[in-house]
C-alpha cells in the first residue's frame, strides 16, 4: 500500500484532515430539531361566519393568554361556523391553545363588564370558563415525536 504525504500549506504547515466534513455542524443547526410534529386546531361553534378565528400557542406558564408573548399565532376563515388554524411541525413538548373569535377583526380580545371576553374564546381541553380563564396546566396538551395532533376547540360566548 502506498504511503500517502500529510497535506500541507504552501508555508509548509501541516494540515489535518477533518473526520466530519467541515459543513455537517452547520447544515446540523440550520435542520432544527430531530423530533416533531404537525400540531392542527379544529376550531368549532362560532356563532356567525364573520371576521376570522385567532389562535395562539404558547410553551410556557409566564405570559400564558398575552398575545404578544404566543410562540405562534395564527388566524383562519370561518366557514359554517368552524375554523381550522395549523401550527405546521412543532418539537415536542407540551403547549396550551387558546383561541378567539374576532368577529370584527379585532387584533386580541377585548373584555368588558367583570372582565367578561365580548368575542367567543376557548382554549385547549375545552375546560369550564365559568369563573374565568383556565391555567397554562389545565389547558396544556403534550406534543410527541413525530405525532400529528389535531386539537378539538369549542368556542363559548
């Protein structure tokens, strides 16, 4: 077998052959994560097929319901009183919906007497809003590798 020379710089400094290809960590980082899944909203009871249909996604307690501090925010067109939102892939992990019908187009919720919403809202699990807004813990839904989830909202006016 024939010995083969070390690589070297026209200096004469010796260069080491890398084992990994140099653009592997890169191209790596630029995938993004290894496990997701494709997360959907089926949104349903909208009172009128007015205005569209908002929903946020949120990874966290802190900020939970702000729409400012939503992961992802995305709106949809109500037909026959339904409304579907895609949050496309998602990693896994647990998140909480919350969702609201903005009739007029409006950009968040607005509340009136007693801090009662004046749009239809709901939110992930469908919990009693009787007494206000559930918790991040109490709407939260897990996310598995490489799931597909469609999360079933009723609106409540």
């Amino acid at each position: 077998m024939p010995e083969t020379k070390p690589r070297t710089t026209p200096s004469g400094r010796r260069v080491r052959s890398p084992g990994v290809p140099a653009f592997l960590p890169a191209f790596l980082l630029a995938v993004g994560p290894a496990f997701a899944g494709q997360l959907a909203v089926s949104v349903s009871q909208a009172r009128n097929d007015s205005g569209r249909v908002r929903c946020g996604l949120f990874d966290r307690a802190d900020g939970w319901r702000d729409e400012e501090q939503a992961l992802r925010a995305v709106d949809a067109a109500v037909v026959s009183g339904k409304a579907t939102c895609d949050f496309g892939s998602v990693p896994a992990g647990e998140y909480a919906i919350a969702v609201f019908h903005a009739e007029q187009g409006e950009p968040r919720v607005e509340y009136g007497f007693l801090g009662k919403p004046r749009q239809g809202v709901g939110f992930s699990n469908n919990p009693s809003i009787t007494f206000g807004a559930p918790g991040f813990d109490t709407a939260k839904v897990s996310v598995g590798d490489d799931d597909d989830l469609n999360v079933e909202v009723m609106l409540k006016y």
